[in-house]
C-alpha cells in the first residue's frame, strides 16, 4: 500500500508540470503587454524596462518557464504579483484556507443532505418521498449555483434578515455560502446514492442477509451500505475539484476573501502571476483528494486493497 | 424476446435497414418515457422562440428608455424592465439564442475534438494512448470551470472565445468516454472481419467505430449542452464572459447584481431560463441514457 501511494504521489510531478506549462503558456501568449498595461500608458519606458527586469519578462520562453519551475521548487516562490509587487505564494497562501474551507462545508453540506436523501429513496422507491426527493435533485442540478446564492440573499437577507449577504468569518455568514455551494453537490450525491443503492440492494447476499432474520436497517447500513459507497466516493472526490472551481463563483456573490476572488480580480488586471498560482494550489489540492480518493477505495473495498500488496 | 430475434433476422440481410430500426427502436422507447418528452418538448418550444425573436419580440435586447426603468411584472412588460427600461422577457428571448448556440457550438467543439483524440488512444493503444491520455491527464487536474476561466483569461471575452474556453475545457471528459467504448469495440469480431477484407484504418475508425460508440456520446452531449450553458452563464457572472448589452443569461444575471436589493425580477428571471433549460436539457439526456442502453431494452 505504501509503494502504491509513493507511486500515486510521484505520477502527480509530471501532471503538476504540464498544469504549471499550460497555465504558463496561455498566459504567455495572451495578447497585450504586460508591463504597458499594469503601469499605464503613460509610464516612460525606463519604468518599463525595469518592471520587465523584475518580473523576467525579457527572458525567452523556455528560460521563462525553467525559472518559473526552479524558484518554485527551490523556493516557493511563484514570482511576484504584477500589481503590488507581493509574493504570489504568500497572496494565494493566504487565502486558500478559505477557499477550502468553503468547498469542504460544500461537500459536508452535499454529503449531509445527499447520502441520507439518498439511501430512504432507494429503500422506499417510486414513493413519494422518493419522487419528491427525486424532483428536487433533478432542479439542484439544474440550478445555476452562483442564481441560487442570489436568490437565498434576496429571501434570507434582504427579506427575512436571517443571514448576512456577505463575508465568511463566523457561522452565520457561512451558512448561506455552504448552502449555495453544496446544493448542486447534493442533488449529484442524492442521485448517485439512490442508484447505487437500489443496484445493491438486489443483490443475492443482500437477500441472504434479510432470509437469516438480520433486521431491516442493519441489512440497509451494513451489508448494503458498504458496497453502495464505493461509487458514492468516487463522485464525492470529483465533486470536491468541482466544488474548488464553484468557489470561484460563490465567492464572488458572497464577497469571500478567496483564491477564487482574487484570481477573478487579478484576471481583469491582467496580474497574470496570481491567475497561474491560483490555478496551480487549486490543481495540486484537487490532484490530492483523488488521490486520497484512490487510497479510501482501498478501504472501502477489499477486493482493491488485494491488489495493492 | 422471441419478437426482437424475429425483427432482428428478419432486417439482417439489410444493413442500412437494420441501422435505421435500431434508431426507431431507441425514438419508441424515448417516446415511452414521459420525463424526456417533457424535456423535449420544452426545449423545442425554446429553439422556436429563441429563432423567431425578432418576429415576436422586435424592440429587440437593447431598446433602452430610462423614464421606464424598474417596472415590476405588467401587462405591457410580462417580466417587468431592468435598469435601463428594457424588456427583461424581450432580453431573454433574444439571450435564448445567445445561451443556447454557446452551448451548442461549445459541445460540438469538445465532441469533435475530444471524440478524435479518444478514438484516435483508444485504436492505436500503446504509445500514442500514452500520450494523449497524460496530456489529458494534465488538462483533468483543472476544475473545467476554472480551465475556461483561464483560457478566456488569456485570449479575452467574446462570444467566439467563450464557446471556445468552455469548449476546450470539456474536452477530456469526451476523449474519455469515446476511448473506453472504443476500446471495448475494438476487440469485437465485426472489427476483425472489415481489417481481414482490407479496409483502411480511417475506413473503420470513420464507418465501424464512431458509429458504434455514438451511444454514450449523444447522451453526454446531451448533458454536456447544459454544462456549457451553465458554464458560460458563470463566465459571463464574473464579467469574464460577454459584456454588456448582450443579452446572455449569465450577463443579465450579473447585470442585475447591483439591484438585487431593490429589483428582484432582473435577478428572478433569467436564472429561471437558465434553469429550465438546464432542466430539460437533463430530463432528455437521462431519458436518452435510459433508451440507449442495450440492458434496459424491451
């Protein structure tokens, strides 16, 4: 298990590289001049010479992106931000726990509502509780996550003021963005759970189970459940990318001091060195969870662990 | 049973024939499923509405006149004015076409794009697999939101760009997908049989292949339209996407950010068409999942 996980963990070099070369590239050749438009038109060109200086940006492509690489392993530096000459890593290190935050209370809410939506729909299928939890899943998906946090302000804030419409330090401010950013979440989990179950549940040792007298609900949480939740996993761990990427978004609604807002702010001025750390701390956070997704499975399923001796 | 291996002996002599009942087959067990009709029949309904705007609404989406601003809901103004005293439900009729043709364009890129590069790893296997599964591998790492992000960060917004970002973006989901169908195909006797006669590499990629691996693609291309949608719409919301006056979803909806302590229909309603849309464009792809697949038949 061990061997397998030190593999898993040196395959992600290569894919953090290429995400590193993609990021670099586009926005290496995105048009426009960095320098002219971070200090304005009217800045003489002695100023731009030396902004270029600072931030590398005479160096040809391949010294460029051999740099980039090099401070970032050597030192953790991601380069300078265009705008306030502040350290990228530490700009976006600073505001990642919140982003993560966010989409974990994300996943907590989706998972809170959805396994448990989930699992009485399958044991009462076609009632109407499941038709209705059903309805409901199918307009979560539906639901653009960024319209719902404005309707929920509109109703929970303005109207009712129950919620504040902004910020994200004490509970009460969180409520809302986890709702909205969960819900879509929710409705997968509820649907993937449901199906899940409902394939399990068939099965011949589920129905062994019930003939030896084993009560009803240690039939639905142990013997089925177990099984069931290998695909759930699976969706879980990918939702979670999903989810860092909807923070983007929900952050933007709710005013959050994000990695997500800061990119959305650094991408309108054009502060490339922020869009690409952001990309980078959200694609190695993401490359981690599916990896420890990898590892749950082998928990969850002995079949897999088997495989891994 | 009995009946299917009647139709099936009775068209198999006729090639085309055979394609074509598989299809009907797949229309009739659609047709079955009510949920799906519904989500064909609003989407239809909004193609024709999206097409003949200019007909149906004329004053068009950027007919401005400040003295009628804000108007709730009325006779005149069904889903009341923004801002700008323009007609929210004129707006949205011609945004549909906006909404809908980024979605359209947009899938068709990644289905076209990721379709060949997933045939492309999953025919030759070996060292080319190896390739562009990796790369793809990369582009994986990304939340696709935040993918397109990038990418219209880099070449701008627009509505050209947008389909593109949000086209590019979904493309590794696709190569997936027709890859492992591909895989499974290739192993089949029909392929062996059309090498053993001779014909080329492109021949079966194009005429045995693709055909055959169309099932999961149309499905989640089918849902893939409602990602597209969603994603442009968020695009637009951070004013990354189209700007203004365009009447795209998510740039009405981001239009109305401003007001929406004050003006809730610019707020309500065009993430209502959203919704729907996304909605049945989710209802038609679960019932098409149901209809194509081969274990649910009869």
């Amino acid at each position: 298990m061990l061997r397998y996980i030190a593999r898993r963990l040196l395959l992600l070099i290569p894919v953090i590289l290429g995400v590193a070369l993609i990021t670099f590239t586009m926005l290496y050749f995105s048009p426009g001049d960095p320098a002219q438009m971070t200090l304005g038109e009217q800045a003489g060109a002695e100023q731009l010479e030396q902004f270029r200086e600072l931030h590398g940006l005479n160096d040809g492509f391949f010294v460029r992106f051999f740099n980039y690489v090099k401070n970032a392993v050597l030192h953790q530096d991601l380069g300078l931000s265009y705008r306030n000459r502040q350290s990228v890593f530490a700009e976006v290190a600073l505001r990642f726990p919140t982003t993560l935050k966010l989409a974990g209370l994300g996943v907590l809410v989706a998972v809170a509502m959805g396994i448990p939506i989930g699992i009485i729909s399958a044991t009462k299928q076609y009632s109407l509780f499941d038709s209705i939890s059903m309805i409901f899943a199918l307009v979560g998906v539906s639901m653009p996550n960024f319209w719902q946090g404005m309707l929920m302000i509109i109703f929970f804030s303005v109207y009712l003021g129950w919620f504040p419409p902004s910020g994200f330090t004490n509970f009460n401010q969180m409520v809302l963005p986890s709702l909205t950013i969960g819900t879509s979440t929710a409705a997968i989990i509820t649907r993937m759970t449901r199906s899940s179950m409902l394939e399990v549940i068939r099965q011949d040792y589920i129905r062994t189970a019930r003939a030896k007298g084993q009560k009803e609900s240690k039939v639905i949480t142990k013997h089925a459940l177990g099984n069931a939740m290998i695909p759930i996993v699976t969706v879980i761990g990918l939702q979670f990318g999903y989810l860092l990427g909807g923070a983007v978004l929900t952050e933007s609604i709710f005013a959050i001091p994000g990695v997500g807002r800061l990119m959305v702010d650094a991408i309108k001025m054009k502060d490339f060195p922020i869009v690409q750390g952001g990309v980078l701390f959200i694609a190695v956070t993401f490359s981690l969870v599916n990896l420890i997704v990898d590892i749950l499975y082998a928990f969850l399923d002995p079949r897999v662990r088997s495989q891994y001796r | 049973m009995a009946k299917n291996v009647a139709t099936a002996s009775a068209s198999a002599p006729v090639v085309a024939d055979k394609k074509r009942n598989q299809w009907k087959e797949v229309w009739r067990r659609l047709k079955q499923n009510k949920m799906a009709m519904l989500g064909l029949g609003i989407l239809v309904f909004m193609v024709i509405i999206a097409l003949s705007a200019d007909l149906l609404f004329p004053k068009g989406f950027d007919d401005q006149m400040i003295s009628r601003r804000f108007q709730l809901p009325n006779s005149e103004y069904w889903f009341g004015t923004d801002n700008l005293g323009r007609g929210i439900l004129d707006r949205m009729v011609h945004g549909a076409r906006v909404s809908l043709s980024i979605g359209l364009f947009a899938v068709t890129i990644s289905i076209v794009f990721g379709g060949l590069l997933g045939a492309m790893a999953g025919f030759y296997g070996g060292k080319v697999d190896n390739i562009i599964m990796r790369s793809l591998d990369v582009l994986l790492a990304i939340p696709s939101i935040l993918l397109a992000i990038s990418i219209v960060s880099a070449l701008g917004g627009g509505l050209f760009n947008v389909m593109l970002a949000v086209g590019i973006s979904s493309i590794p989901g696709y190569a997936r997908i027709v890859r492992a169908s591909v895989i499974t195909l290739k192993g089949q006797e029909f392929i062996e049989a059309a090498r053993a006669i001779g014909a080329s590499d492109k021949r079966i990629i194009l005429r045995h292949i693709i055909p055959n691996a169309l099932a999961p693609i149309i499905v989640q291309g089918t849902l893939g339209v409602a990602g597209a949608i969603l994603s442009a719409a968020g695009l637009s919301f951070i004013g990354l996407g189209l700007a203004p006056p365009n009447p795209e979803w998510g740039a009405m909806l981001s239009g109305g950010r401003q007001f929406i302590r004050d003006h809730w229909p610019m707020t309500l309603f065009p993430g209502l068409a959203i919704m729907i849309t996304i909605f049945a464009l989710n209802l038609l792809g679960d019932g098409l999942r149901d209809a194509l697949d081969p274990k649910l038949r009869n």
